[in-house]
C-alpha cells in the first residue's frame, strides 16, 4: 500500500471535498477495492496499491454515466444545440472506457422519444421514473443525488441545486465538456491532462485552468463580479476537479423524507439540514440560503464503511433527525453521529451575486461530547409552542431565538445559556401580548429544571451580583388564593400559561419594554393592594412569601445603591424567568459570601417587615403566628416618592414591636432602638427601588448590622448571612 498524500483536495473547500471524495469513489470501484481514504490535518491521505494516480486517472478512469435528461440544456431537449454536440462526441467514442456512458445515453434518448411521442407529454417526476427503470445501475447514483421522487412530485437535493442544474448552468453538460477536456479518446491533449491531474494531487498549479462554468461549488473559482482587483474575472477550474466533485456527490445519494421522519417532501440527502431562521451567519437574516451541508470528515476508512455512514446519515439530536443547523450542532457534540467521523464542515449554500449560489464554508465543527448542550432541548421544546403566533414580534423573536440556540449548540457556556433563556422568555412575552394570540396557542411544554441550569451557570453566579439578584427576583413566589397556592414570579409577569384551567393576565405590564424597577415596584403596589390570607400575620402583608433562590443581602443592598449594571441585571432575571422553580429546593451560595459594599437603612428596615421576622409585643419567641408586615398603603405611597413618611412610620411599628433572631440558644425576640433622620428631599426613583428591592430574599440581617436591634448576651452577627428571619 502506497500513502498518497494529495495536498490539494483540502475538505475546506466543497469542490476540493467533494474531489478527494470522488478520487476514493473512482480508485475503489475501478482498481483497489482495499483502498483507505482520509484526511490527516487538512491534507487528504489514500492509501492503495495504485502506483500513480494520476496516470490512472488520464488512462484508466470510466466516468460514472451522468446524464439529466429533465432538465434543459442537458444535450437532451430539442433546443440543446451546442450541449448536443458535446453528448454525440461521448456516443461516437471508441473503446470499453466509455461503454456504459454510449448505452445510458442510447437509453436515455429512446425514454424521452417516447415521452415525446405520448399523447401528452410526461411530467418531470414520470420522465425520471422511466430512465430509472431502464438506465445500467451506474447510472442510477447520479439520479438519486440530484433528484428523489415522493408520492407528490419530485424533490432537489439542495447541493446539486434544483434538479442536477444551477439556473442556466447544467452539471451533467458541463461533465460531457471537462471529460472532453481530460480524456484522450474524447480527444485530450495526454499531457495537458495528466498536467491538470497532478495540480490537482499535489495542489500545485503549473498548468493553465479551464474557463468553464463551476456552480456554486468554488466561490474563488467561480469569478462574477468583485472576484478580481479589475473588478471581475472569467470562471476558471481545474477540469479533473470538476469530473471528481461530480463523482464524488453520487456518495450523498438521497433517499425519500420519509426515512428521516420528515413532514414534508424535502430530499432527505445524507448530512443536509435548513438553515437557521436567523441566517447561516449572523446578521444575515434576509439572505437567501438552500440550507446547508454539513460534510463529514474523517480519518480513515473503507469505501464499504463510507457508504454505510451516508447511507445511515446518523445525526440525532435529543432523539429525533437533526433537521436544522442548532440541531446538528447539538448532534455533534453529544456522540449523536457515526463515530467514525471526526468532524464537519459546515458549508451554507448562499445566494449571491445576484441570483448565484455559492457554498460558503461557515464552520468547522469537532466532533466531541459536550453534555451540557442538553441544557438547550428544553427552551428549544418549549419554544416551539410559541413561534406560531402572528405578527411580526413573534417572527422576529423567533429569528433571536434560533440565532441564540445555535451560538449556544455551537459553543456550550453559561453566560451563552444565560442568553437563550432570556431571548425564549422574550419569545413568550412577544407571542403572548394579546389576548388572542394567547388563546391560539396550544399548552407549551415545561421550563428547564432550575437545579440543572443552576448548576451549569454556577461560575456566572460565584462572580456575578446581577446573576445572584435576578435569581433571588426570578425565584419568588406569591401566595394564591388557595391555601398554599404560589404564583410565581414568571406567572405574575407574564400572566397565565396558554392553555391554562384559570387565566389571567400579568399582574405588571411592561416587562422588557420598561425599566425592571418599574415593572417590580408596580407588582409590589398590586401585591399589598391584593392580599391573600395567611394565619401567619396579624397585620399588614408579607407580600412574598416564597424564595428558592437566597440571594446575599448585601448584593441586594448594592443594587438599591446603584452599584450594579441594571441592563445585566434584567438580562440574568428574563433568563431566570424561563426556568421551574417549583422543584427547586431553597439553594444557597456556597463560601463566605460578598464583600458588604453598602447598606440602606430604609431598605433594612422594610426587608425586616417582609422577611416576617417582625412580631407583635407578648408573641411567644418560637409562635407562628402574631407576625407585622408591609402596611397595604406603604407600596403605594413609596411610589409615589414619600419616602420619609412611609419609612418614619415603619420606623415607628418597629419600635413597637419585636424582632425574632436566631441565637445559638434557639430563636428570641429584641426590641429596637431605630428612628429614621428625615431627609429634605424625596427620590421618587428611589422609591421605586426599594419597592423592586422587596422582591427579593429579605432578611433581618441588614438592620441588625446596624446595631439598633438590642443583643443581650447575644455575639455578634455575621452581617453577610442569610440565614436569620428570611421568609419562606
């Protein structure tokens, strides 16, 4: 066995792919059935007992039959004057080279004389059933990689573009005139053709290229306009690579749809998926694409084995075909393809150019395991319930989504995650905005697990206050009218699940268009404005009384003070709004938790009414019942800007009343000693804050860092913990 290492049929370039494996095709039908092919690196390795294969292919190469009857300017129709005269010099030629090409010919001619001759004349989908069932067997590759009939009509495999043609191009006549250009009994100059064949293997370029048509395989080739420092160039091949890449596409044979579980009739050729929604490349949402072929590169192999892995053509995403480019990536990374690949290259069939399509290399994808790429099926499963709402919000949030579920499939990390969960529930928020639009859809499926994403996106939250806020904020939970009922917060926002026994409508509107403090503090106002019964509170309301997120209360506090990014605070809290909490157990930071930045006495002093850790004089230090929280007016007037009443006076409850912490001896109740200093002048936007900053976790911590909460015999308290008066 010889290792011919063939330095220009590099698989980054789709015609150079599609060569090198339409080199493997010719070798191991017509002279080493033993042969292995690969690629090493980028460079194309064959390993076989032909001596020179350039030499074979000037000397000894049977072109397979590839002939396209159906289409016009085949050599075929009655208006095919110059491809004609390309077809007789193929019928006219001498010798068992070219055998089997003169009978398809012969046979293809007799089928479409009688179509011809019909009464009526044969529909494409006929013609190709009838040369099907008389062509020789070699010819039947061509056929199935160019062309596949349904039980409708017949369908295009979007590489050979629409039928084996690419517009006015036809593959098949320009194979007639490079197998003119390369054969000796077609009348080929020897030495030019073997000058070609070596370029080719040795990616040198001594010999002149042809100027011939190419197709959308090389975009370099090709010419067109702004393909040369003058403006434009001619189009230029190499013939040897033209004749391989046609051979090399009868490895993509295609078969019906239906083999892949598809609802339409597409042609399910093998490794071929549409194009994400939002373009093959970002910011090309608009451009016209075919889909995009996803070629399979690997490190050695058999022909037997190559035609097993195109024939089974295995990519499976979350147990189903991937049929789009997020779920090949998905496939990739999860083992979901044959293990004898190592990678692919992803290639966008693009339109440019006018109406021109070209293969336009957009990836190169390892094939590897990933597991966290899972995190993605949920969204993806969910969705789908969503996009087939009208109007043009849910369209072009759809586009978002498809785009952002991609960037994640293609490269797995939290903040990546963090992104497709905010832009599905934007999704949602866009196809649920009317109430019609929400009767019309159909019952969506669950929201990613909290515990798994929280999981995935731990290092975000280790170094993100913003991450840990909109956790804490995504993560709450309101009483229901029922006893133990919780709406949560994504519920409240968002309003009701389409397909819902009890509906309703959010709670506060305006989320993603207006500032998340404004949408929060509203649902505050609504909260204490409708309260529900608990037997845990004598007066007023705990407003939230659930919280499977803790957040550290001095992040809390840092946002209040202005200290965080609000815009990556609302990104990390619609992220957390696509999740389920219900089964999330109540999760901690782990460590010694952040550094106090700073505190707000107001915002102690209302968290301590909201963490239910306010108790009225004679309760037992272990009831529970006998609690004190947010008066029904505070919210209210708080966004109205009176801050310094409607702290003064909670000030003044707390005086009255008792505080429950907890001591190494079990809880006790303290009195305390604070009065709020009236401030001249009201921020009504900071009393909007503080009315969003109630969402959150609370806790009694803050106020007793203040030293105002009397501690006989009590040590001192870590002013960082979370784990005194939080309600729950």
């Amino acid at each position: 066995m010889i290792a011919h290492r063939c330095l220009g049929l590099t698989s980054r370039g789709l015609m150079t792919y599609l060569a090198a494996l339409g080199l493997a095709k010719v070798i191991s039908e017509q002279a080493d059935p033993d042969v292995r092919f690969g690629w090493t690196g980028d460079t194309f390795v064959l390993r076989t007992a032909v001596p020179d294969l350039a030499e074979f292919l000037v000397r000894d190469y049977r072109p397979t039959p590839i002939v396209s009857p159906w289409n016009g300017g085949s050599g075929f129709g009655p208006k095919d004057k110059s491809q004609r005269d390309f077809v007789e010099r193929l019928t006219e030629s001498q010798g068992s080279r070219l055998a089997t090409y003169r009978s398809t010919i012969n046979i293809s001619r007799d089928v479409v004389a009688r179509g011809d001759a019909a009464r009526k004349p044969w529909e494409k989908a006929r013609l190709i059933q009838e040369l099907r069932n008389h062509a020789p067997d070699d010819a039947l590759a061509w056929f199935d990689a160019s062309v596949v009939l349904t039980t409708d009509d017949a369908a295009f495999p979007p590489i050979l573009g629409t039928g084996g043609n690419d517009g006015r191009l036809d593959y098949s006549s320009n194979f007639h005139q490079r197998l003119i250009d390369v054969l000796p009994e077609l009348g080929a100059n020897p030495k030019m053709s073997r000058g070609w064949a070596d370029d080719l293997l040795s990616g040198s370029g001594m010999t002149k290229l042809q100027s011939a048509a190419i197709g959308q395989f090389d975009g370099v080739g090709a010419g067109g306009p702004g393909s040369s420092i003058f403006g434009s160039a001619d189009s230029r091949v190499n013939p040897w690579a033209f004749v391989l890449m046609l051979e090399g596409v009868t490895w993509f044979a295609s078969s019906a749809a239906r083999r892949l579980g598809e609802t339409d009739s597409r042609a399910a050729m093998p490794f071929t998926v549409f194009s994400s929604a939002d373009g093959p490349i970002p910011g090309a949402a608009n451009e016209s694409a075919r889909g995009e072929l996803w070629a399979p590169v690997f490190g050695a192999v058999t022909a037997p084995h190559l035609t097993q892995i195109m024939r089974e053509a295995r990519a499976v995403w979350q147990g189903r075909p991937a049929l789009r480019a997020a779920e090949m990536y998905g496939a990739v990374h999860t083992f979901g393809v044959d293990r004898g690949i190592d990678r692919f290259q992803r290639f966008g069939l693009l339109q440019r150019n006018g109406l021109a399509f070209v293969a336009v290399l957009l990836d190169t994808v390892e094939v590897s395991n990933r597991p966290t790429v899972s995190l993605a099926a949920a969204p993806t499963r969910r969705a789908r319930g969503f996009d087939k709402a009208p109007g043009e919000a849910t369209k072009r949030h759809t586009r978002m989504f498809d785009a952002a579920a991609l960037d994640y499939l293609r490269e797995p990390d939290p903040e990546r995650l963090l992104t497709l969960l905010a832009v599905q529930t934007t999704l949602e928020l866009a196809a649920t905005r009317s109430e019609r639009s929400r009767a019309e859809l159909r019952s969506p499926s669950r929201q990613a697990r909290s515990s798994e994403v929280l999981e995935a996106v731990a290092e975000v939250l280790a170094v993100s206050p913003e991450a840990r806020v909109a956790a804490g904020l995504a993560a709450t939970g309101a009483g229901g009218p029922a006893p133990g009922e919780r709406i949560w917060m994504r519920d409240l926002l968002l309003g009701s699940e389409p397909g819902a026994r009890a509906t309703h409508a959010p709670r506060a509107s305006g989320l993603a268009t207006r500032p998340l403090t404004d949408v929060l503090a509203d649902l505050v106002v609504w909260a204490a404005q409708h309260p529900v019964d608990d037997e845990r509170v004598d007066r007023g309301t705990l407003l939230f009384r659930d919280h499977r997120y803790l957040t550290p209360w001095a992040d809390v506090h840092a946002w209040v003070a202005g200290l965080l990014d609000d815009e990556l605070l609302e990104r990390y809290f619609l992220a957390f709004l696509a999740l389920d909490w219900r089964r999330q157990d109540i999760d901690r930071l782990p460590g010694p938790g952040p550094k106090l930045r700073a505190i707000d006495p107001d915002l102690a002093v209302l968290q301590t009414f909201t963490s239910g850790s306010v108790f009225l004089p004679g309760t037992p230090a272990n009831a529970d019942e006998g609690r004190v929280g947010v008066a029904e007016d505070w919210p209210l007037r708080l966004r109205a800007g009176q801050i310094d009443q409607v702290c003064g006076d909670a000030a003044a409850v707390l005086r009255r009343s008792r505080i429950r912490i907890f001591t190494p001896d079990g809880p006790a109740l303290r009195s305390a000693s604070y009065s709020r200093q009236p401030v001249l002048s009201s921020d009504r936007g900071q009393g909007t804050r503080l009315l969003a900053a109630l969402c959150a976790p609370a806790s009694v911590a803050p106020l007793r860092a203040l030293s105002v909460i009397d501690r006989p015999n009590d040590s001192a308290p870590n002013p960082t913990t979370l784990d005194e008066g939080v309600s729950a």
